[in-house]
C-alpha cells in the first residue's frame, strides 16, 4: 500500500506528534507499506531525504519560531531578552490573529506540495496529524481534489473542544472552527483519537461521523529496539539493574520529570508547592530535575524553588538513561480528560515509581496506570483534595524504599503489548484497507 502522511511534525524533530508517527511510518515500511512523507522544513535538514526506507519531503517551516530560531538555539535562546521580546510579539500580535493555529504558513506550500504528490505519485491512503489542524486543512483539500483516496484523520489533540489553550482565537473563529472541524469529520473515512473521552466529546458534536471513529492509544516509541517482548524495559536499555532509592536512604531523593508544561493545561506549581512542602515537613534532601521545554512564564517561578533543576530537551537517545537515574518519576496531568501526555506509555514502560499529580477527576493517566502498587495519583484540582493529596504522597514515599528495595517492577508483557510500534501501526494499516 502507498501512504501518504501529512505530518508538519516528523523526524528529527523531538517532540510527542513526531515522535508517533516516526515510529509508526517506519513500521509501516518494515510490513512492506511504501510511505511518503510530507512535513515542514527542519533546520538544515535536506529538502528530500530517506530516513529508515520513508520518503520525507519538507515544505517550508511549520510556525514563526522554527523560522528564526534553529533547532538546538532555543534551550539558549529562552530566558534571553531577544526571546522574551519575540514571545511577547507572538503572544500579542501572531497568536491572536493566526488561524487555523500556529503552523498557517505552512499551509500554501504544503497545500501546493501535497496536490502535486497525490497527482503525480498516486497514494492509495491519506493520513494526516493534527495538531496543527493545519496538516487536516492540507488533506481537506487533497481529499476534495480526489474525492475517492481513503483519508484518516488522526487527532492528537482535540481542536474546537481545546478550551484551556485554544488553538486561535476563539472568540474571532470560532464559527470559522467549527465549520473547518465539520468538514473535516464528513469528508475523512475514518478518525482516530488517543483517549476514549476524546471520541466521546466528538461524538456529542458530530454524531453523524461517530461510525467512523476509533482509538489508538500512545506509541511506546524508544530509540533503540529491545531484544524479544519489552519486559522491564528500563533496565534493558540503560543496562543497569539498580533499584530504586539504592541512593536514596539518607541521600538526595532524585525525582525525574519528562516533558513540556503548558500554561492553563498542564502546569507545575501545583506540583512544586505540594513537593517543597513536603520536603520541608519530612526533612528529607530532594531534587527534581525536569527534562522538557519551559515556556518562557514559568522560568520565574522556577527560581523560587531551590530543589529544582531544569535540564532542558533531552535528545531520544538520552531519556531511558536520565529515567535511570532518578528514584521515581513525576507525572503532572493535563487539566483536561481529552488529552493522555504520550510519556506516560514510558513512564509505565520503565517499571519505576511514579508520582502522578491529578489535575481532573477522569484523568486517563490513572487509568493506564491502574492496579500497580508503584503509582500514587495526588489530587490537586481543589485546595481540600490537595491536603489529602498530600498525605497520600507522604505515605507513598515513605514505603517505596522498603516495598521497591530489590528491582524495578516488570511488567507482564501484555500490559506493554498494546503501545508497541508494530500493534498500533497494524491497527491503523487494517484501517486504510479499502
């Protein structure tokens, strides 16, 4: 089969969106699929290259910020008055005017490319990612000019129903979403979302397209391939078998955070307050050290917890052996049930401890991790719940030395089997069948 993805987000790239469909275009072509990719302009990548047997062509940069700033600046670049200046200009003067969302000059170029390559190379399925609701505005108009190719639309993050940080400005488009969103559910043959409550959400609103409509959860995607099933995957790869709290009797606790914090979605003082206040009532010495991009409003409050240290964007390569190194890891939920961080498949992939700070009632993070002793969900979303949160986080660290003082858990290989590359790419091959 010949697939056509759509994707501003794709290798090299280092973030969630690319992360998934990396992994899964190169599965694709290890079952014999022969795939082509169109994506945005990366650094000083090629314009075309091949990359684990897929066809990449890159079209112009997918926002403003790839525009000036080049991959590996801007962990340098934040914090710095010219970076504060360009946020404040993106935040003032781009954000509230752009549309569909942030990456609408890509649209023209990939538009003009991607009519050419359906014309031209004849695709027998079309798949684009969103977010950006840019990349479905691009197959939309594919899908119009060849009314009879099979188009998937994969929905990363929900898109009129993104209420914490809208896409665009809603109170100018927000009509102007909506019809965007209704034509995209008529005119793709299937759907596909990474949370149950995400499809529901949609169903309310597009009931009509429900039939088309399915769920694939995140992609367990990891650098290098472990040998045989993924048990304990962790250790198979950092190459150490080295319990959690080996160092932390008496020692630094070292806590580990992965990923981006997002203002109004996904923020840390919650955590950063329950976690000094903590550290402070037991007596115990603590790090947290966060790995991920830090949007430029939370570098101040980051200054005003000393036991924090942020390391920036660690490449792929580099998380298994940071993971490695910490005694348990910390999990912040999204402030919505629409949206499950692809970290968490990794996070529960690592056998480690995790401290999960809930943010909604129906947090589908507690849900892929129920049943397993080594997780603890603290409630922060009311000032009640987080004092009860509080104690339940106290009694969880104060039992994990004991309980975890010879491995890491390992998980059955059934609870890992649904996340891997090869299952999930399966999945949403069986759904471009015609």
């Amino acid at each position: 089969m010949k697939i056509l993805l759509l994707s501003p987000h794709f290798h090299p790239s280092n973030d969630p969106r690319s992360n998934r469909w990396s992994a899964l275009a190169a599965e694709w072509v290890r079952m014999g699929h022969e795939v082509r990719v169109l994506t945005a302009r990366y650094g000083d990548r090629a314009a075309r290259e091949v990359w684990e047997g897929v066809f990449i062509c890159r079209k112009a940069y997918k926002n403003v910020q790839d525009m000036l700033v080049r991959p590996g600046q801007r962990e340098r670049a934040v914090g710095s008055g010219r970076f504060r200046l360009f946020y404040y200009l993106n935040k003032h003067l781009w954000r509230p005017l752009h549309w569909p969302d942030s990456s609408a000059l890509w649209y023209l170029p990939a538009r003009r490319e991607a009519l050419k390559m359906a014309a031209s190379w004849r695709p027998d399925a079309l798949v684009s990612v969103a977010l950006p609701m840019t990349a479905h505005a691009v197959a939309l108009a594919v899908k119009r000019a060849h009314p009879d190719l099979f188009w998937l639309a994969d929905w990363g993050d929900p898109f009129s129903l993104q209420r914490l940080c809208p896409p665009n400005n809603r109170r100018l488009y927000g009509g102007l979403n909506r019809r965007l969103e209704r034509a995209v559910f008529s005119q793709a043959d299937a759907h596909v979302f990474t949370t149950e409550a995400t499809r529901a959400a949609y169903r309310a609103l597009y009931p009509e397209a429900f039939v088309k409509c399915h769920v694939a959860p995140p992609v367990l995607s990891l650098p290098a391939r472990a040998p045989g099933p993924l048990r304990g995957a962790l250790r198979l790869r950092s190459g150490s078998a080295r319990p959690p709290f080996a160092r932390a009797a008496g020692r630094v606790l070292r806590l580990a955070y992965f990923g981006t914090f997002t203002p109004r979605l996904r923020e840390p003082e919650p955590m950063l307050r329950l976690l000094d206040a903590w550290r402070k009532e037991s007596g115990r010495a603590v790090e947290l050290h966060l790995y991920g991009r830090l949007p430029e409003p939370f570098h101040p409050l980051l200054k005003r917890y000393d036991f924090v240290r942020h390391h920036g964007l660690l490449p792929r390569e580099r998380v298994w052996e940071e993971m490695s190194k910490a005694d348990v890891l910390v999990s912040v939920g999204n402030r919505s049930a629409l949206q499950l961080p692809g970290k968490s498949v990794e996070y529960l992939a690592s056998g480690l401890p995790v401290l999960h700070f809930q943010e909604v009632e129906e947090d589908p993070v507690c849900e892929l991790f129920a049943g397993l002793g080594q997780f603890c969900a603290v409630p922060v979303w009311e000032d009640g719940l987080s004092a009860r949160g509080g104690g339940q986080m106290d009694t969880f660290l104060k039992a994990l030395p004991e309980a975890m003082s010879h491995q890491t858990a390992v998980l059955p290989e059934e609870r890992l089997r649904p996340y891997l590359p090869e299952f999930i790419a399966a999945f949403y091959a069986d759904l471009l069948k015609p």
